[in-house]
C-alpha cells in the first residue's frame, strides 16, 4: 500500500548527517533510485519481496486498484519527530531533545498507462526544523541546514496499479555535500524496496497480508516484515492499519562520514513499528498517515590507531505524521 513516504527515511539518514553517530535505519514506503543530477536515467526495480495474503476478510470484497486521474496534484507536508538515547562503552550519553523537522513536498501523476501504470513526478518544496529553546542553537543550525538539502529534490517514478514500484529516477540538488550523496546512493540499490504492494486476489474489511522483504538501509543489510490489515474500505478510500518488523545480523559496516580506517560492527538491530493510513484509490499519496518506530542497535567501533573496541548502544524512537491535499 502506498505511501509511508521515504520522507522517514530520508529525514532519519539526514539527521545522521548532522548528529554523530549515525542513527539505526527505519523502513520508508516510497520509491526511488539515484541518478546523477546532470545525467538522469531510469533503472528498473528487482523484486525482492513477497507477498501473502493471510485472510481475504469479509463479504464484499474487491480487488484493490490503484486509479489516480491523469494530472491529479497533491500538496504533502511530513511532520517527523525523533528521540534517542545512546551509551558508549557502557556509560550513557546524556540525552538531548531531537528538533522536529517538517517537510513539504508536491506529487504530480503525469500520465496512466492503458495496462493501468502510473507515471508520477515529485519534488521537495521546503524542509526546515521547528525552532526549540530545549535545543542547543548550534545543534538546531546544523539539522536545519542539512535537511534544507531536500529542498530542489525531485524526480519520477513509475508504479503499477497495485502499487509495485516498476522503475524511477531522482535529481539530488546541485551542490549537496558527498555525505548526502552517498547516503542517497545507498538508499537506492533497489527501488522495490520502497513500495507496498496490495494483495492480487479481491478482499474485504478484516483482511490481512503480510509483505517480506530484504533491505539495504544507510547500508546495513536487513530483513523487514509488514502486515498490513484492511480495517475499512468506503467510497474507495482504504483504511489501512501497518505493523512492521526488521532485524539485522552482525555484518560490517562502512558509513559516510566516517574517519578512515575506522572499523564498524553491527552486532545486533532490532525494529518495531506501528501506525495507520487512509488511501484514497484515486489519489497518488495517502489523505493521512501516521507511523512510530522504535529501534534498538548495537555495534562496535574500532580505532584505527590504537585498535581499541568500544561498544554503542543506541535507541531510537521515530513517530512521523502525513497530510495531503489535493490542488486545483
């Protein structure tokens, strides 16, 4: 099901662009894959998931299709909070207060294909954090100038009427610093690992699905599993209640931004989370949407002078709240 937004994502590896260490990764529900900005090109998606349906729900049913009208618009505003807390070597770091950030963006359906494909273009508008006087002014400063970076984002896709992700491209800003680039990058080795496909068969209110996939997230490989439920389905607006699960084994890690050298372990990641949508089948992006993640990591970081290990815990609580409308 469309669209938790990459927004989570992409708010989450940019607040790691501006607070050391980088936070543990949190799933996102849309597409992308990275291009260069002066030379575009479209990549196809490799499937990597699976979906299953787990009970087809209550009489009546109908096959969910997405149908968005050629040259549908949508204004979407993402409202992202975050808190987290870390222990280095046993000893806890003293907690600070994460800025909310919020972040606009416009969704375009281009054209619809005969077979039903839905060509979209977006772009990101505005993103800023909210002013905190619980915030060190130095700290809001470089959350804010790191993720006014989205702003000049902006790209196509493409997706089927099931909301499988078939091919896309972005456009970075011109002058995003290398960090930036390179978390985009790793971001994008598959593009459907972004989307949310609904089930194939015809369902009705109670049904439930479960759709698995393997990730490569800020570059930690891991494995989610979402289930989705079907609490509602009125006038073609879908009521959509979203679990989620992701879990990651003990593998290397090389992150942007890093001092060379540097040897990162992840020993463990661990993710729950929880919210709901409301679909309209005729629009390209959720009417409202809301999602909270909880992650817990654990990995080790060895100095490259004096080969001493330490061990970072981190837990991270992510709560993220959509809102669309249609333009005229």
């Amino acid at each position: 099901m469309k669209k938790i937004l990459f927004a989570s994502s992409v708010c989450l590896f940019l607040t790691g662009g501006a607070l050391k260490p980088v936070a543990a990764p949190v799933s996102a529900q849309t597409p992308f894959v990275m291009t260069q900005t002066n030379n575009p090109q479209t990549s196809p998606a490799t499937p990597t998931q699976q979906v299953e349906l787990l009970s087809t729900g209550a009489e009546p049913r109908q096959e969910l299709r997405f149908a968005p009208p050629a040259n549908t618009k949508q204004t979407v505003s993402i409202t992202t909070t975050m808190d987290a807390a870390s222990s280095v070597g046993g000893q806890a770091v003293p907690k600070f207060k994460i800025p909310t950030s919020v972040m606009k963006m416009d969704v375009t359906v281009t054209q619809v294909d005969p077979n039903g494909d839905i060509h979209l273009q977006f772009a990101y508008t505005d993103a800023d954090v909210v002013a905190d006087s619980a915030v060190p002014p130095e700290l809001l400063e470089s959350m804010r100038s790191t993720i006014q970076q989205l702003v000049g984002l902006n790209g196509t896709y493409i997706t089927d009427n099931r909301g499988q992700v078939k091919s896309g491209n972005f456009d970075l800003p011109e002058g995003s610093d290398p960090i930036t680039e390179q978390l985009f990058e790793q971001l994008s080795n598959s593009l459907d690992q972004f989307s949310s496909p609904v089930p194939a068969e015809a369902i009705g209110k109670g049904a439930k699905w479960r759709v698995t996939s393997s990730l490569n997230l800020s570059g930690i490989n891991l494995s989610q599993t979402t289930v989705y439920e079907l609490v509602d389905l009125q006038d073609n607006v879908a009521t959509i209640n979203v679990t989620l699960e992701q879990n990651a084994n003990t593998q290397n890690l090389t992150l942007p931004g890093t001092p060379a050298g540097a040897d990162f372990t992840l020993k463990s990641l661990s993710s729950q989370g929880q919210g709901q949508m409301i679909m309209p089948l005729n629009a390209a992006m959720p009417s409202r949407s809301n999602v909270s993640i909880s992650s817990n990591n654990e990995m080790s970081i060895k100095d490259p002078n004096s080969k001493t290990e330490t061990t970072l815990t981190t837990q991270l609580s992510m709560q993220m709240a959509l809102e669309s409308q249609f333009q005229q």
